[in-house]
C-alpha cells in the first residue's frame, strides 16, 4: 500500500468519515484531486464496504473545455463501472442574475446540486475532493480578509453529509500519484488566471512562503487547523447555552433578541452571531458583516443591512431579524365565491353563507369570523393591501390606514408586505387573520350572515 493512500485511510478512520454500507456520491471535476479521489475510493471500495457513484456539473465557462470535461469523467466512470451523473448549468449568467462573483456561484449551484443527486439517488454521502493545499489557500484567504476563528479552522473535514476524504493530501503529492500510475487527468487553465483571489495565492503568494520561509508550509497550515478546530468546539461547547437564550432559530430566519441576556453577553456577541448564521444558512459572515448587524441595535426599527449569501438583517421591535431576501410581492388577486373553497398559498378559505342569523357562535379565533351579508355585492375579492388603503377597525371610531393599524398590532416589517385583505364591492371587509371592518359587523338587524374560515 502507498503512503498516500495509508495517509487517506488513516484520515478517513480518525475522523469516521465514512462507515460500512454508506452510498457515497462523488464531485467529479476531471480535475486531478477528484480524479484521485474517485480512483482510491474505487480501489478501496471493498475494504470500505462502500457502493459509489460520482457527479459532474458542466459550468459553461470555458466553451469546449467545459465539454470536454464533462466527456472525460463520463469515460471515467464507465471504465470504473462506477454510476454517473450530470448537469448543465450557466454559472456565469446566474452570477450575473443574483449579483455575486463567478467562485461563489459556482460553488452555490455545485453543491445544490449534489444534495438534490444524494436525496434524489439515496447517496448517504457526498465526497468532495478539497486537499492539503486548498486548505492553506482557505485559510490564508480567510486571514486576510478577518473572519475569525471560524475562518482560520480552515476546511471542515465534514458538514452535514458532505466528507472531505483527502484533506490531509498535498495537491503535489496526488499530481505525482496520478502521474506515476499513469492516470489521466483533466487541468483548468482557468487556475492561472490570478484575476481570482485564490488563484493569486495559490500561483504568487505559497511559492514565496514556501521558498523563503517553510518548505513544509501546507502541513503547518493543517496542524493549525486541526487545533483551532479543536479550539472552535470548546468555544461551541461553551457559549451553547448563551446563544440559546439570545438567539433563535425558526424555520426561515434567525431571530436575536435584544434582551438582557443579549446586555449580559455583549463581549461574546460576535462569536454567537457568526456561529448562529453559519449553522443556519451556512454562509461566513465577515468582521464588518457582524459589526454591520450590531450596529442595527441602535437603529430605528426597519432598517436593514446586505449580508452574504443573499441574507439580510433587519431591526424590529425588540430584535433582529436574519433571513433571506424575498422577491418582490405579488399583488395577490382572488375571486371568492360564496360557498366554494380558494386555496390561498399555504392555507384555504372559505365563505359560507347562512341563512338565519341564530347559526353562529361568536369565536376568539382569528381566523374565524361573521359578518353581515346586508351590504354584499357580487363576490370577494382577495389582494395584498397597497399605501393608502384605509378600513374602519370594528369597535374603533373613525378609519385608519392599514399601514398605522399594522405598526400598532406590531407586525413585523418582513412580514406586513404579505398581509392581504377581503374586499367587497371595492370596500375593505376583513384584514385577513387580524381585525374586521366596521361596516360589516352583525346587528340586531342583520338579516345575511356570512362565515369566513381561514384554514
């Protein structure tokens, strides 16, 4: 057995990256390092007990390269009789479309679409083929630009279901595995290309570190890794229970409340924050990206700031909300008729008409309401309220505007813009789940009443 080899397995052992049975996928570039991975998984898928599969995304950017790739790793797999898989996809027009640099779209798309391969295909797990070498690049990278210890840990040797197999590996050592054994490869002409940030540390910055200063810089580098990764869960370990009380996670966004506990923790702050977002959406957020969330503590409620990965905080009442940004609402427009249930995104609704008034019990349920039928003309109509629109709140004098109602009921600012009302005959009836319009309230006279379930 050959000494990179027993260095993989051994690294695969110590971090129990892969166990008996797994179903690993594979991120075939063509490239020299996924190259190797492929073949020494493939040689030791028995001794493993492993089934395999590999994954190749065309990213278009280098024109007939890109093809030629994409043909390569499929004669790879098929001489390995190892199942193959493949997209297409235009990186550079969605870095376009979403603002963002041609490095992160890519890795963006790559492993969205390794996730839906693994679900789709049931692979347990998906092998990405980052070596010693990226891993000083990384965390050189991460250095430079000051995002803490999350950033100088480096690699992570795993996330979730994603296995980095050969992180411990040099990138020269695998060139001259493949090269000895006389394995082709593909070689990117776009890594000389020292326009791209890693490129110019990987082409200009290493060669210098390791001429003048440490030939043995990259196995420095991940011993530093290795015990700040150590380091990093103690740290975890530690402030777990401070971050519960300050930070809460639901199903879209996080949630940071400005609260006594978040006084107390002030000095930690950064750290619970980074740690929170990275958990959450997976995304590094910088010193200016943290000291930017902070700040809102002392800004007006509404405001916002731009986080990476299409993120964004935004102050409300009494915390800070981090979420993705939404797309423009759309102007939701209904037709309901009475006696025939609408689906309404997530939820249904419908109205009943009933007629005798002694039918109906009043409810404390929001989403359950009667009105008077007297005045109703035709059928409902349900959109988004717009600026402008006013209503007359039931038990109150007078109308209001819809916006001042919602500030008063504090509804959070990223939630207002997807508040819809029922309307009738032009005429507010219903702020949908919140309050009904006066002119439509039962009276002794009433002689129509309707229901109106939101489900």
């Amino acid at each position: 057995m050959k000494k990179i080899e027993q260095k993989a397995l051994n690294f695969i052992d110590q971090k129990n990256l892969i166990n008996k049975g797994d179903k690993v996928l594979i991120a075939l570039s063509g490239g020299p390092d996924s190259v190797f991975l492929l073949y020494f998984l493939f040689k030791y898928k028995t001794k493993l007990k492993i089934d395999l599969g590999a994954m190749h995304i065309n990213h278009r950017l280098r024109g007939t390269d890109s093809d030629t790739d994409q043909k390569f790793c499929k004669s790879l797999c098929k001489k390995y009789k190892v199942n193959y898989y493949t997209k297409n996809r235009n990186v550079k027009a969605f870095a376009l479309k979403n603002k963002i640099s041609i490095e992160e779209a890519g890795r963006e798309i790559r492993y969205k679409e390794l996730k839906l391969a693994a679900r789709k295909y049931g692979y347990k797990k998906i092998a990405t083929a980052h070596n010693s070498t990226d891993n000083t690049e990384t965390t050189l990278l991460n250095l430079f630009k000051g995002t803490g210890i999350d950033g100088i840990s480096g690699i992570p040797f795993s996330r979730g279901n994603i296995i980095r197999p050969i992180l411990c590996i040099k990138k020269n050592d695998i060139v001259k595995y493949l090269d000895n054994n006389k394995i082709n490869y593909r070689v990117d002409t776009s890594n000389l290309n020292n326009d791209y940030e890693r490129n110019f540390i990987r082409n200009k910055i290493l060669p210098l570190i390791k001429e003048n200063i440490n030939p043995n810089f990259e196995e420095s580098i991940f011993r530093s890794s290795e015990i700040f990764k150590d380091i990093k869960k103690l740290i975890n370990d530690r402030f777990d229970d401070s971050v519960n009380k300050i930070i809460k996670s639901k199903k879209n966004k996080l949630k940071i409340l400005l609260n006594s506990d978040f006084s107390a923790n002030k000095r930690n702050l950064s750290f619970l924050i980074k740690k929170s977002v990275y958990e959450k959406f997976e995304e590094e957020l910088n010193f200016k990206n943290i000291n930017d969330i902070i700040s809102l503590t002392e800004k007006r409620i509404g405001q916002k700031v731009d986080l990476p990965g299409k993120l964004i905080a935004q102050k409300e009442r009494g915390m800070i909300i981090i979420n993705n940004k939404t797309k423009k609402t759309e102007n939701v427009l209904l037709t309901v008729k009475p006696n025939k249930e609408v689906d309404l995104n997530s939820k249904k609704i419908f109205i009943k008409k009933i007629n005798k008034q002694g039918k109906y019990r009043l409810s404390r349920n929001r989403n359950l309401e009667f009105i008077s039928g007297d005045e109703i003309k035709g059928n409902f109509k349900i959109r988004n309220w717009t600026a402008g629109d006013k209503f007359y709140p039931i038990g109150l004098k007078g109308s209001k505007k819809i916006s001042d109602y919602l500030t008063e009921q504090k509804i959070p600012n990223y939630r207002r813009k997807d508040q819809l009302v029922l309307t009738n005959n032009n005429k507010i009836v219903w702020v949908l789940g919140l309050r009904l319009d006066d002119r439509f309230k039962i009276t002794s006279q009433t002689k129509k009443v309707y229901s109106i379930c939101l489900k």
